[in-house]
C-alpha cells in the first residue's frame, strides 16, 4: 500500500490526463457505473473558544477504474470577525501546525486498501477540471481572454486546468488585495507562461472577455446578470458568488451535480449551530442539467457564439475523489513515489 | 501514529474497562457530548458473478474521551444458496485470502490521526459490550443460568461480556449443527472456566433460563413470546430473530437506539438491488427507550424479579466504534503494541 505526500500527488498530476479520466468517469456515472455517498459532516465541541471539531467524509467509486475513494477532514474550524465580517477559518493544530486531510483508495476486485494521500491538491484539482470540463462543453471554442476572480489555491489551479481546454492568451486577474494580486500575475504568468493582467475592479476583468471564473470564498455575489455579455461563458464554484439573475439570463445553464448536499450532524438534543457550522442554501437542483448530461450529449449545449452560458460547479461528489485519486495512484505507481508499507497491516482474518 | 492487528487488540482489550467506557460514552451521549452519523453502504458490481462490490462506513465521536472514530467496510458480498436458503456471504478476495475492515481514530483536540486498527475484534466487542450492559440495567441481579443461541463469534463475544456483569454459573449452547455445539462448549468453557452445556434445541435451552440471548444469523425468528417465563431477561442482536410477539408481551422493552438504520446507495438510474444488497424492515424505534435512557436512570427498567424484559441491540452507531476503539488504542499506548509510522505522513501543510 502506497502513502503518498502533496509532492508526490504534484508530480503525479498530469492534467490533460486528470482530465480525461475525471470525463469518462462522469461518462460512467451517466451510464449507472460509478456510485456517490453524500458528504457527510459531524460536529463535537472543541475546547477553544468559538472552535468547533468537524469531522468531514464523502465516498464514491468507478467500477471502470476498480477504485472505490474515500475522502476525509478532520479539522478544527474557528469563525473570526476580520473587517467587520465573520470569516471560518481552518486551524492547523495537527503537530508540526498541519492540517489532516486525507483521500484513501480501495480496490474494488479485492477491497483492499491501495494508497492514502493527502488531499489538498486533490481537492483544488477535482474542482479546477471539473470547471474546466464545463468549460470544454460551453464556452465558445476560439475563447482567449479571461477574467478570472480570485487569486487563491482554488484560482491557481482553475487557471492551470481551464488552459488546458481553451486557447487562452490573455487574463485579467482581479483581487480586492493588491499584493495579491500582484503576487498571483508574477508566479503564475511564469509558470503557465501566459500575458497575466493585474486589473483593479471585476467590471474591468469581466469587459469583452471571453471567459469569467470566479473562484473565491466570498460569502456576497461578485457577478450579476448584466455582466455577462454575448458569447460569455461564466464558471463559478460556489452559489454564494452567484447573483440569481445570473440564472435566468444565461441562455443555457448547467451545474456539477444534482446529487444532494452536504448532510451535518450535530449530538442528539443540540439544538443550536456550533459556531462554524455553515448550511448551504437549500436549492432544487433537480431542474439543472449536470455535467454527466453534457458528457454523455444528452444536455443543452452552446448552439452560437452569440449565447451566454453559465456553469455552476455546485457540489463536490466522492466520485471526483476517485478519478482525480486514480489518476495520481497511478502515476505515483509509475513514477516510483510514496512510500511502501504492507498492505497486509490494513487487512485481516476475521470475518467482520 | 499506531498501526494494529488483532493480535494486539485482543491483548489490549479489557472487557472490564472497557465495558466502563462504553456505559460513560453512553451518558455523554445522553448529555449531547457525543455524536453519530449513520451508517451508509455504497454499491458498485463486481466481475464476479452474483457478487457485489460494498463499501460501508459510519463515524461517531466522544468528546471526553477526544476520539472520532471511522469504521470502514471495503467489502466483496455474494448470494450463495445452501440448502435451499439464500445466504449473504463475504468475500476474502484481499492478498492472502483476507478481509478488509478497520477503524481509524482521530484527535478532537488536534484533528491528527491516532491509530488505524482492524474491525474484525471490534466489531464484536461492541455489540457484546452493549448486550451485556442491556443485560446490567434490566436482567434480575442474581441471574445465574444463560441460554445462548448461536456458536459463532458473535456468540463467543457475548459470552465472554455476559459473565462479566452476572454470576453466570450455567450456560445451555444451543446450535443446529452439533459439531459447532461439542466445539463451543469446549473451548469457551475452558476460556470462561464456566459449566457449559451442549442442548438440543431451543426450548430445551430456555426453560427455566434466566437469560436468554440469541446471537445468530437466523433469517427467521428464533425466539417467541410464549417462550420468556416470568422473571426473564431476553437479548437479541438481530431484528430476524425476534419473533413480534416478543415485543408486545415482555414487561419492560428497549434497544440500542433510535438513531437511524443504514442508508443505501446505489449507482443513479440503477433500479434493482444488486446481489447482496440487504435492506432491513422499515421500523419506526422512536417509540422505544433506548440505552442511553437506561444509563441515565430515565428508562423504564425492572421493577420485581417477575417481569419479563427484552432488550434489542438493534443498530450499530459509529461512537460504539470510538469508544471501544479508544479502549484498545490506550491499552495498545500502554503495553506497547502495534507498529508505529510517522504522523506527519497523514498530515499537510496545504488548508484544504
């Protein structure tokens, strides 16, 4: 059984090929192949104040792949007022001031665990192609330009993923934070060797391009209807982002998935939120078209280059884990990384 | 971070001790200081013929104790028939014809990882420990002659706990299969040093019995209510083998809990079950006291030594994983056991 680092899971991860397997999972999932577990998070106290322990896991699994994921969090959260605004922050109190989080993979041959990785790369990655498959099914082919929002890990990786389906050439880059900004256009322009813009408002990122994606924590909307013009595609990763005209002014409208949310438990007779416990909106998500319906051809799809298209990358889904896990399984396999330790440790005699 | 097998979990389980924590985990639940998820089984079809790939997980956490336990199932089930009956069994496909189920550990306080050890062991205390706390708060305090139902482990486990609670000096085994029978009444007889009996058949087991407890794989009800005389108390572990009348007739009914039953999932547009996929009889246990009422004295619970008590330990909860978990890892801590890997190989640096 291989445990694996960030490093590995950074060498391992070859994009293009991320993101053809995360499509023929969706491809699979359309075709009854593929299984999702909702995410799940229960709740204690924890002894800091305004700190709460959470412990996160989502499941899912692709009989094509014969691996079954399993995703896990145990994180202590804290909600902190900076700037008059109640932010949740994530603590690092694991030894050494790290964070635990993890993806473990299983065969589905033989259930026997095959490798456990952390999973914070993962995790940037499973949303990034996620919208950059969206992107491959909507936005216009010839797009160029894009404005992208957010100069964050999720920003980082969205911005690597989205020119792998796209010919970008120019982005405009936008962050409350200049420093931010200014360190985002200097360390990605370089790595991705592309003209970065650093632009000083979203309505001047988002003017004529091509492209919007929004890829913040922001708990108020950035984009509105109005700023999407003909032609534009917008990818965000989170409703919150989201004005809700956008909805109903884009000619055709998509999201990741219509499989349920996040389910919380608290202890049986806590009536009362713990602080850091955040509930999404409850939204119908069964009138959208997912990406498995756009893979698969069965959705609406950009039909000129005159409509607006918008693709909400709603909800994350265990399934993701074991594409974006089998990938880097797989390439650590190849590559010789991680380290070995017997499998034999995780399994047993006994019948459970 | 500790790594366990069976050997170690069996030198470092304590029925006692452990029997202690579980009936605290239980008052801290009543309390609102612990917490469940259910458990939840995702399937996907495995190349065998009538074989299924299931993988099951549940979570529960104790914060007194600082232990988040998940236990995971990565499972190959198959419909076998033999003799006429249609029986679900597990596959040991892992390397070296094994199983594979495990309970992994976390700190509240740190979020780190503190041990990942196998089900198997485990899985049986925790159903043993709960019986024999049943048996603690409703049995008659000088029940001395048990009649035991079943060979297997479940039913060796719950030998071992029974006695720890009552002056058990009589045991009557029965068993369908008589080589099972001469085979349990010798070797759990020296483990307990008690009289065990081989009988014949149920009834021949139960009359005049203070303690019944049925701990089989029975499909169809063992027990009925005609069969539990004034005075005695009655333990089953599985719905199946309860005959309805039972519930209606005994003085002084309760369960395990009224936490929800498993949750199923299954590929989306996958109508029909695959083999093995077993769904247990919708019941609504709101209307039954459950243990933690016992432990905190708010149950209904014998009043004279003529009534007649039944106790279901219906559904597992993921905090019996944490807390007899928690048992062993301290026990492991303190006769050190087990293998010892770097924590830090589960963490990260990355803020998920």
């Amino acid at each position: 059984m291989l445990i694996l680092n960030n490093h590995d899971v950074q060498k391992a991860l070859d994009r293009d090929e991320c993101l053809a397997i995360c499509e023929d999972a969706y491809r699979e999932l359309g075709l009854s192949r593929a299984v999702n577990r909702p995410t799940t998070q229960s709740y204690l106290p924890h002894s800091m104040a305004s700190s709460t322990y959470s412990f996160k896991s989502v499941e899912g699994g692709i009989a094509k792949f014969n691996v079954m994921a399993l995703r896990i969090c145990s994180d202590i959260v804290r909600e902190e007022e900076t700037s008059g605004t109640l932010r949740l922050n994530k603590l690092p109190l694991a030894p050494g001031g790290k964070f635990v989080g993890m993806v473990q993979l299983f065969s589905i041959e033989t259930g026997e665990p095959l490798a456990i990785m952390p999973d914070g790369l993962i995790q940037q990655a499973r949303v990034a192609i996620t919208s950059a498959l969206g992107v491959k099914y909507l936005a216009r082919e010839d797009s160029a330009t894009l404005a992208l929002i957010g100069t964050g890990d999720q920003a980082r990786a969205h911005l690597r993923s989205l020119i792998t389906v796209r010919p970008i050439s120019v982005v405009r880059v936008f962050s409350p934070n200049p420093v931010h900004r200014k360190e985002f256009v200097k360390t990605m322009g370089a790595e991705c060797g592309i003209d970065l813009q650093e632009v000083s408002s979203v309505e001047e990122a988002v003017k004529n391009c091509d492209i919007i994606c929004t890829a913040t924590n922001a708990s108020k909307s950035i984009i509105t209807g109005t700023m999407i013009e003909s032609g534009m595609h917008y990818n965000a990763i989170r409703e919150f982002e989201v004005e809700e005209s956008v909805f109903t002014r884009c000619d055709v409208v998509a999201i990741h998935t219509r499989f349920g949310g996040v389910i919380h438990y608290l202890p049986p007779g806590q009536e009362d939120d713990f602080p850091g416990v955040r509930r999404e909106k409850d939204r119908d998500w069964g009138q959208f078209p997912e990406i498995t319906d756009l893979v698969a051809g069965h959705g609406p799809t950009r039909i000129n280059d005159n409509q607006t298209t918008f693709f909400l990358n709603n909800i994350g889904t265990g399934m993701q884990f074991a594409a974006v896990g089998y990938s880097v399984y797989f390439g650590c396999l190849k590559m010789g990384l991680g380290h070995e330790v017997p499998t034999d440790w995780f399994l047993q005699d006994i019948k459970p």
